[in-house]
C-alpha cells in the first residue's frame, strides 16, 4: 500500500527564511529517484535546485512558478511504493516502497541543510523574531506522514511534531490551531509585517491557504473582527494612526517593486550595515601610472592576460597581512573581536539580477594569475545566476571596483559583519606633480570605509597608504613575495 509523504521547502542555509519558484522540473503523476531535483527556487542568495529525499510518483505539487513560499511550507507529495499503473515497476518507486520506513528514516543522501543522511545532530537554527524556537532535540529533516499530527478536520499540520492546541481564534468563525512551537507558514514577509505592526498573533490563526498557510486576507479578516471588541484596530503605541490592511505611508500610484530576492537581500544586509556598524571612511589619491605599466608588461609576455582587479587584489592581500585588524569580525554577544587567518575575499560585482558580492576563496595564496581565473569564472557564474550559496557567503573583506561605472570616489557601505571595504575609482589622465614637476599621469582615488570598533584611524590610514604606495610603485609588493 502507497504511503503519501509530504516534502517540505527546506532550509537552504544562511538564515534564508523564504525562497521563489522559478520553475518546476517534474509534473503530478512523474515518477522521481531520490535526490532527484524535482524544483528550481530562487533564494536572496542564489538559484538553487532542490532534491527530493524520496522516490515514487508526484500526486500534488504546492505553489505555482513566480510564488514564494516560507521555509517548511509544503512543495510537494509523493507516493511512496506506488507506481504509475497496477502493475509492479522497477526503479526508485520499488526502493522506496520496499521498506519505507526505512528509506525515511536512513535519509536521502543529500547534503543541504534541513534533511540530509541520517540523523543531524542538534543544531541552532535562526528563524524569525516573531516564531519561537523549536526544540533543542527536533529533527531537522521532513518527518514522514505518519510521524505528522492531523487537525480535527483531517489536514495535515505542517509545523511541528507535537499535537496542536485547539483554540478560539480572532476571526470569529470557529476554532483554529494554535502553534505552540516552530515557524508560522505566512504567505510572505509583509504579511508578518503586517500583523506585527498591528500586534496580532500570527500563532493564533488559521490560515486558508495550502496546509494552513497564513495568507493577507486571512491577517486583514481578523483585523477586521477584531475592530468592534478592541474600538479600534490592534496596533502598537508607538504606531502611526492607519487604516486595516495599509502596510505603507507612501503616496497612491506609481510603480511597486516588490523588495525580494536579491534586490531584498541587499536592501537587509545594506540597512543591517547601517545599522549596527559604527563605520568612518578615509580616501587618497594615487599615481596608478606604474601599476598600469606594470599589467602591461606581464599581458606583454605572454600567458593569461592578468586584470586589473587581480592586481588590486594581490595588493589587498599583502596589505591585510600587515594590517590584520582590517580582515575580522565583531562578535557583539561576546564583546570580541575575531581576526581570521585565512583572506577570503569579496569583491562586488553587478548582475541582471541586481548586486552581488561573490567570495574567493583563501586568496591570500593565490598569484595574479589564479585571481585572474577565478574572478573571472564568478563573474560569468553571477551573469548567469548559477552562483551557490557557498559562492556568496564567509567573506572577511571585500574589494569594490566601483570605476567601472566611471565614477571617482564613493564611500562604501561595510559588507556585514565583516570589517572593513576597500573602493576603487576610475583610473584617468590627471594633472599629477610626479619627480618634482607637472605631469599629466593615470591616477585612481582609494576609499576605505572600516569598523571603528576593531581599529583607529591610524591602523586604517596605515593600510590605505600602504595599498596606495603599492599602487604607485609595484616593486613595493616585491618584499612580500
């Protein structure tokens, strides 16, 4: 007999809370192996195919492509040891329904976060302010549907292992579920800003949408009923007077963009930034005439043609060694500073599908020419939107070539929770007095924006003018080599 097990959006790492369908990869009634991508989801981070840790046949998929769905909503079901017809069938449906409960419980094989071989152990998990923690020893993993507790009504309840609590809920047509532990499945982050802003409980409604999912309509139907017993509708104090349902102050019209996916992850990660880092900026001009000899000559002599960002790399990475302060981290619930070991350096570079940073991995050990190579296959991989997660995270400074957009200066904004953020000008002929007289010579603007809280203007002034020397005069690097 075909057990139906539901497989939940999982956890794809890096405090993502929600992800988008950008396109499907199987259809209801496809039979799927295990770690089979069975959907392609776009994330703030990067796109990603997901696999499903079961095989048999699709019965019902959840969310049509352009919908974004919480992590732990449902994505899709499947008939584990049924196939297509009456008959028996070869393949993953026979794996799977041979022992299911065994299949479930040694898990998929695959590696992302949230389900993966066997057992994880227990592990901390960020989720949003307004969901309490689930408990120190639950499963990370997609339980199977016998293990998953039903509502009075026969639907299957997404959230967590523990029966639910039955209640009243706001809305007035009758009882709900009351989620004691783990993630609300709301539709998305505005409607949980929503109902924050007007101090509802999001524990305490029942959603209309797929497996309980808490839509808008759901949040502004209890606003609304909520009205006549309070007066008025429930909102915080410190709140601006508004109507049920608004959720902004801006003038009607215009064109909305919705505030998602990568474009959402900066504008987060950017006012975070802004938000916590107490930053200061300094700048120099500098002679890049010698430098821009310098590539001319190594592209002179054969080999792979070595880019200028290399070079400004190879520089940053010399520099950081002198001056480590600059290549950390505040950890502000310990009140430390953590310097790395290890460069892996950031570099900003924009995209169709808006700015990201990728990271390269451990370039302090990497020469022009392998710096070269790598920035330019994360470039092509970030134009293409096949960057991973992995590509986009663990950063400890970041280079900004910014003259690419022929400007001269900027002050950058820190990449948190790294420390400090290196900008680069445009490289332009320029009046320069060079050898004691006026000379028209290629120079290039530094900006360095750094966390106040790991150094002092002199340590940051010290790499500038270090990188700077560098700049002007290559064979400086000579001594580090």
């Amino acid at each position: 007999m075909a057990q139906v097990l539901e497989f939940k959006l999982p956890d794809l790492g890096e405090g993502l809370t929600e992800a988008e369908i950008v396109r499907w990869l199987v259809q209801v009634g496809d039979v799927v192996a295990i770690d089979q991508p069975v959907v392609e989801v776009e994330t703030a981070k990067a796109m990603v195919e997901v696999p499903c840790p079961y095989g048999g046949v699709v019965t019902a998929r959840f969310g049509e492509e352009g919908t974004e769905l919480p992590v732990g909503a449902p994505l899709l079901t499947v008939a584990v040891g049924a196939a297509p017809s009456d008959g028996p069938q070869d393949g993953p449906a026979d794996r799977s329904g041979a022992a299911p409960a065994r299949g479930a419980a040694e898990g998929s094989g695959n590696v992302l976060v949230g389900y993966g071989t066997g057992e994880p152990p227990a592990r901390r998990r960020r989720v949003r302010p307004t969901a309490p923690l689930a408990p120190a020893g639950a499963p990370a993993g997609p339980a199977p549907a016998a293990a998953v507790p039903t509502r009075a009504d026969g639907a299957r309840d997404t959230l967590g292992t523990e029966a639910p609590r039955t209640t009243a809920h706001r809305n007035g047509t009758g009882t709900g579920t009351l989620r004691g532990d783990g993630p609300v499945p709301v539709i998305s982050p505005l409607v949980r800003r929503l109902a924050r802003e007007n101090g509802l409980d999001l524990r305490e409604l029942t959603g209309s949408g797929p497996d309980g999912l808490i839509l808008r309509a759901d949040v502004e139907e209890a606003l609304r009923a909520a009205a006549p017993q309070d007066g008025a509708t429930r909102r915080p104090a410190h709140a601006p007077a508004q109507a049920p349902g608004s959720v902004s102050s801006a003038p009607a019209g215009g064109i909305r963009i919705p505030l998602k996916g990568v474009r959402g992850a900066v504008a987060d990660k950017l006012s975070r930034s802004r938000r916590e880092i107490p930053e200061a900026t300094c700048w120099v001009d500098a002679d890049a005439t010698e430098l821009m000899r310098a590539r001319a000559a190594m592209n002179a002599a054969g080999g792979p043609k070595i880019s200028l960002l290399a070079l400004l790399a190879r520089i940053c990475t010399a520099a950081l060694a002198r001056f480590p302060e600059l290549n950390s981290s505040v950890d502000t619930q310990a009140r430390e500073v953590v310097q790395f070991e290890h460069v892996h350096l950031g570099f900003a570079a924009q995209t169709d599908r808006g700015l990201v940073v990728p990271v390269v991995r451990d370039a302090h050990g990497r020469d022009a020419e392998a710096l070269t190579a790598e920035f330019a296959r994360l470039t092509e991989a970030g134009r293409a939107g096949t960057l991973t997660p992995a590509d986009l995270t663990g950063g400890t400074f970041t280079l900004n070539n910014y003259g690419v957009f022929g400007v001269d200066g900027s002050t950058p904004i820190i990449n948190h929770p790294e420390a400090a953020m290196l900008g680069v000008g445009r490289i332009v002929p320029k009046p320069w007095v060079h050898e004691g007289e006026l000379a028209v010579r290629q120079v290039v603007q530094l900006s360095l924006t750094f966390d106040h809280r790991v150094c002092d203007g002199g340590t940051a002034g010290g790499f500038l003018r270090y990188v700077a020397d560098c700049v002007e005069q290559p064979a400086v690097l000579l001594r580090t080599l």
